[in-house]
C-alpha cells in the first residue's frame, strides 16, 4: 500500500513501480486512488519503503553488471521486481516465500493480468519443515554460482536466532554473493518522537499477530554478518540515503531515523 500511494501521491519519485497498483485488490486500488484512505500526506515510513525497494534494486543492478545472475528474493510478499525487470531471462529470479503467501500472491497477479516472466522461478519454503538450500536446490537455484538476496521486511518479525540462521544460510552461497537488508535500531538510538511513533505502529502490528521482536545496532548486526562468514559491510543510514534519494523535493517526503539497510557480501 505504501509502494502504491507513493506512485500516486508522491512527485518525483523516489521508487518507480508502475505495477504496485494493479496488485493490490482493486477496492484498495480504487480507495487510493480516490484518496478515501487518508494516505496523501507524506510519512516517514512510506519514505522508508521506497527507499529500502530503490536501494536493494540499485545495487542489485551494479552486481547484475559485475556478472550476477540469480536474484534471490526472500520474503517476496507482493514484491513486483520480476514483472517489471529490465534484464529479462538474463537474470532469473528466485521468490522465496511461505507457500500460502505465495499462493495468495499468484492469486493477485492472476487477477491483475500480470505475466509470469520465463525468467522467474517460485521457490515456496515453509522454514518450519525445510532449510533455504532445500528449497532452492528444488527450484533449480544453481548452487555453484554467485546471487544477489535481498531481505526487506523481515529480520525485524525474525527472533535473532532466526535471523542468524538466515545470514548464515546466504552466507554459505558460492563465493560473491551478496546480500541486502533493513533492520530497526535499539530505542537508544531513536529519539523521542521517533521511539513515540515507532512505539505506536508496533502496537498495530502486534495487534494484527505480526509483533516486531528484533533490533540491532548497525556495528553489532555488521561484526555478526562478519562472524557469520560475510567480508564485506556496508551500513547505508537515513541520513545518507536522506541526501541521496530524497534531496531538493517540495513535499516533504523524508525519513525518520528508525530504519537502515545492510550491504554484505561474500
């Protein structure tokens, strides 16, 4: 919702994605359209969604261009990379997903019209009953050659224990892979207004059974990504990607200081 008020209500954009209207259900397609769901004022976390989507497909793209060629989409959700991608069968794209997500989501593309590109694989995982490598290995991932993962919208619903298992899990891909990731920081880094506003979204997350249970700092998640076999990292803060993506606008887009993404490679 938030990637779709953005392509309505925001100019210029920060995140172009001319299929994240015809996604969602056509009565939410049509409220946002009408503006009866009191989304056109510009709000931090719209700001952070778009930025986490422009950033992972910014760097997506340099490592398509130093010869990447597997897309590892983990926790696709209603991500619509694959259907809009410049690259075609060039770069195959992986969607990792719990299998009634996915079901969910094949349901939506279907009723949107939206085409399944030859160069997209769905890789349904129910974690509870198979390791990342299983499912992959089923989808036809090829094990021997480097990826780019992304990991947006989720280390935060991970316990750590979890999460861990999960960078170590992309970690263990051929050598060059890379992944990216957004994470909240510890409440002693936000402040007041921050934690206050954060406090109050977590509590309507919590409420609909989806709680945010994990934080880190960025050279706590970093020296972990490191121990955990990654040489590689790069922390990409709201203040840096404030100057970057949203510089010169007249509508007040910005980001809060709750949100950072992780850049690591192997």
């Amino acid at each position: 919702m938030h990637r779709a008020a953005h392509q309505v209500y925001d100019h210029p954009l920060v995140f172009d994605d001319p299929l994240a209207l015809p996604i969602l259900d056509p009565a939410a397609s049509a409220a946002l359209r009408a503006d009866r769901l009191d989304m056109r004022a510009p709000n931090p976390m719209r700001a952070y969604i778009v930025w986490r989507a422009r950033a992972a497909e910014d760097a997506l793209a340099a490592a398509v261009r130093r010869g990447v060629r597997q897309y590892l989409v983990l926790g696709a959700g209603l991500d619509t990379f694959a259907y809009r991608s410049r690259f075609g069968e060039a770069l195959r794209v992986f969607e990792v997903d719990h299998p009634a997500t996915q079901a969910w989501k094949r349901e939506r593309l279907a009723a949107a019209s939206i085409a399944l590109p030859r160069g997209l694989t769905f890789a349904p995982v129910d974690f509870e009953r198979e390791t990342l490598a299983a499912g992959l290995a089923r989808a036809g991932f090829r094990a021997e050659a480097p990826a780019f993962v992304s990991l947006l919208g989720v280390v935060m619903y991970l316990t750590p224990a979890a999460a861990r298992a999960t960078f170590r899990a992309v970690a263990a891909l051929s050598r060059g892979s890379e992944l990216i990731l957004d994470h909240g920081v510890p409440d002693a880094m936000l402040g007041e207004d921050e934690r206050v506003a954060r406090a109050r979204l977590a509590r309507r997350v919590a409420a609909i059974g989806e709680p945010w249970i994990n934080w880190y700092a960025p050279d706590d998640l970093a020296a972990q990504l490191r121990a955990d076999g990654f040489v590689r990292t790069e922390s990409l803060d709201p203040v840096a990607g404030q100057a970057r993506y949203f510089g010169g606008r007249a509508d007040n887009l910005r980001l809060g200081g709750g949100g950072y993404l992780m850049h690591a490679a192997t």
